[in-house]
C-alpha cells in the first residue's frame, strides 16, 4: 500500500483512496460526455484538480483507468443487486431491478452505451472486456432459465439459451432506445413482459 494511502482522514478513508474515487469519478463523467477515445488523463486530472503526473501515480495508462472505472461499476452493480444469488426467477427479478437502477440514473446508461458501441472494435481496450461481460451475462439468464425449466416454470417451446440471448439483447437495446425517447420507452416494463412471457405462471 502507499504511503498516501495510509494516511488517515475523516471518516477512516485515506486520502490516497478518496483521491482514487475522485479521478474514477471525473472518468466516467468525461467519458460519458466524450467517449473513451474523445477524452484525456490530462483533462480528467486537470477536473479533478491535480497533475497529469499525480494521476499516472494512481493509474500508470490510460487503458488501466478504464479497466477501473468498468470493474468498479461491476462491482456497484453486483453488490447492490445481490448478482451472485442462485438462478432463478428471483435471479431474473435481479437482473430486471438493475434495469431499474439505470433508469433512474441516465448516466450510467449512457456512459455503458457509448462504451460498448466504441468497443466493438476488436483494437479498443475494453473489448475482451464486454466480451466477457456479455457471455457472463447471458450464461446468468441462461442459468435461471433452466432452472426454470428444470420446475417446469417454463411455457412449452421456450429454449432456455434463446431465452437468455434475448433477454440480454432486450435489456442493451431498449436502453439505447430509452436514452432516445425516455417518455415513449418503458424499459422496465418492456423487461418485465418478457420475462412473464417466458413463464408458465405469474411473474411474481
């Protein structure tokens, strides 16, 4: 650990890891605005207040900042809708509550979209990781899905894997729709419908 990092402030953080939070901060804030290609370390460190120098302390790349800016909202993501509980309907419930989340912040979504739009790109640094990403989360649905099946939850004809593969091209697409035309597109209620579609039995 460094030095900065041990030297306690209010609260019991150090100032090293507010710092950290600080620059992470003022990077998905640039990138959301420019994308990841559009924006600069020097730009993000002049936001956050401090030298180019003093944010390739705490990120020696470009590369590395994004690669942390990803992870910690994976982990946001994971903590606060409990994402490593069994599969299952309440799984799917989960996955439909983070939908929820971004709705009520836009940012996020738009942050992820443009993101995973740049990242297409087999040379962009985040592209093995939204590669991975979506082939984690359709195996998540996929995984509920059959346990569905598996309790006989299913309607007649649902193939779990196609199941999963839609649900997850459902949840990235509307979003760009609803970033579009926030008043015409229910995100969550269109989410909602298709998993019920899905089911044998209620949603709920």
């Amino acid at each position: 650990m460094r030095a900065a990092e041990r030297s306690p402030t209010t609260g019991g953080y150090s100032k090293g890891r507010i710092r950290r939070e600080d620059i992470l901060g003022a990077a998905v804030a640039m990138y959301a605005e420019a994308g990841y290609h559009g924006s600069s370390l020097r730009e993000i460190a002049r936001r956050v207040g401090i030298t180019h120098a003093g944010l390739l302390y705490y990120f020696p790349s470009k590369e590395a900042l994004l690669a942390a800016v990803l992870e910690r909202r994976d982990a946001e993501d994971g903590e606060r809708e409990h994402l490593t509980g069994p599969p299952g309907l309440e799984a799917l419930l989960r996955l439909i509550g983070l939908a929820a989340y971004n709705v009520r912040h836009p940012g996020i979504v738009e942050l992820y979209s443009r993101l995973a739009a740049e990242a297409v790109a087999a040379d962009h640094p985040a592209h093995e990781y939204f590669e991975q990403h979506y082939r984690m989360a359709r195996e998540y649905a996929a995984e509920s899905f059959r346990a569905l099946a598996a309790e006989g939850r299913l309607r007649e004809g649902v193939d779990p894997e196609y199941a999963a593969l839609t649900l997850v091209a459902l949840m990235d697409g509307l979003q760009v729709q609803w970033l579009s035309d926030r008043g015409r597109v229910d995100l969550v209620g269109s989410l909602r419908r298709y998993v019920a579609g899905q089911l044998r039995g209620p949603l709920e």
